[in-house]
C-alpha cells in the first residue's frame, strides 16, 4: 500500500531558527513529490515540486530534498518567521498520473 | 494568470438535504480538475477528477457525484447528505497529468 507519512504531527519553534520538516512514503518509485501549505481553514498552496529525476528544489528560504531510494524528502525552511506558521504538507504522485496521496501534515508554530 | 474560486466557502446543512458545490477556474483552457475532501485529522483524499467536458472518473465509492458541464467549471453534488460527509472540500486544477496541481480555498461543510 502505498502511504505518505509526516513527522513530526506538530512543531513549535522560536522565530529565527532552521528547521527541517520530513516526509516519507514506503514506494520509492515516485512520479514527483510536492510541498504545500495550509493556513488555518485555507486551500493549499504549492511550495515547490521535485521531480523523481532531481535530488532537491529552492525557492527563497525553502529547500526540499529528495532521496527516493530512501523513501524521504525534507523541507528546510531557513531564518523562520511567524508568518511561516501554517500546516505543511508533501504530497507523492505515482507515474504522471492524476492522484496525489497526501501525508497528514506537520502543523508548524513560529514564535516571536 | 489563472485562477481558481470556489462557493461557498462555508455550508452547514440537515442530514439528508441535497448539496450543491462549484468551483471555476479562469485563465486556462481544458485543465484537469480535481475534487478532494479534508477531513479533521486525516489527510487529503482525491474523491473526483476529470480530463475534461463530460469526463468524470471516482477514486473512491461514496454518497458524492461530480459534474463537469463547462470546460473550466467543476461541480460536486449529492442528493442525500450523510453525517460523515462533513468536512473541507477543496477544488484543484492542473495543466497536464503530473504538472502541479493548483487549489481553491475550499469550501467547509458541515452535516448537522
């Protein structure tokens, strides 16, 4: 069965810190992998998505990493800022289909 | 640019009563369009997509229907709603299979 799962569920951390925020999924022949986020009672918006062919993506302080034979990918998120506090969540396509299986997300809590 | 809107974005309706949600996309032509449903404490799960006019295809059996009369307009409906039919409705799109999938606010409804 193929499952995508995020630890920590919840992380709280003082404004200005790295942080590294894991994804794992017990298929590693993945299609792609996407990063999104989630404000309070909000869709989803897309971060950055790395192809199966690529190790890792950067947009501004976010980097995501992939390492397939592992079944992981990180998102790190340098100099945290309150405004980062969102749920984050990867999601893994399998083949260049239509499914996206979602983890359940790691809810994030920047402090000023 | 494309974007994508959903309504309404927040639903509470009786058991039983039927249920009508719409989402549209601007911008673009012949996206795919996905219907997802958040439920608390679970991940996202894909319930509907389509490739196109008339084209639906259903991940999962369940009390939903989707429609999509229009080339950018997505519906997802029921006749009857259950209680476990509550919970975070979120419309999507993409370009192609495998492109990056683009989300709507969604709408949040609950079943009283």
């Amino acid at each position: 069965k193929q499952e995508v799962t995020q630890i920590p569920a919840a992380l709280s951390v003082p404004e200005g810190e790295n942080l590294v925020l894991n994804c794992s999924f017990t298929d590693s022949a993945i299609y792609n992998l996407q990063w999104f986020r989630q404000d309070p009672g909000k869709g989803l918006t897309s971060l950055l998505l790395i192809q199966s062919s690529q190790r890792e993506q950067t947009s501004g302080r976010l980097n995501a990493s992939l390492d397939k034979s592992s079944g992981r990918s990180t998102l790190y998120i340098a100099a945290s800022q309150p405004g980062d506090s969102a749920t984050y969540l990867c999601a893994v396509r399998y083949g260049a289909t239509n499914k996206l299986i979602f983890g359940t997300g790691t809810l994030l809590a920047v402090q000023p | 640019s494309q974007t994508i809107h959903q309504w309404p974005a927040t639903l509470v309706q009786p058991v039983g009563s039927p249920l009508s949600l719409e989402c549209t996309v601007e911008g673009t032509s012949n996206p795919n369009l996905y219907w997802y449903r958040q439920a608390a404490g679970r991940g996202l799960q894909l319930l509907f997509y389509s490739i196109g006019i008339g084209q639906i295809s259903s991940e999962v059996p369940q009390n939903l229907s989707a429609s999509r009369p229009q080339d950018r307009q997505f519906i997802l409906s029921s006749k009857k709603l259950l209680l476990s039919d509550s919970g975070f409705y979120l419309c999507a799109w993409s370009q192609q299979e495998g492109q990056p999938q683009h989300f709507g606010d969604g709408t949040r409804l609950s079943i009283l």
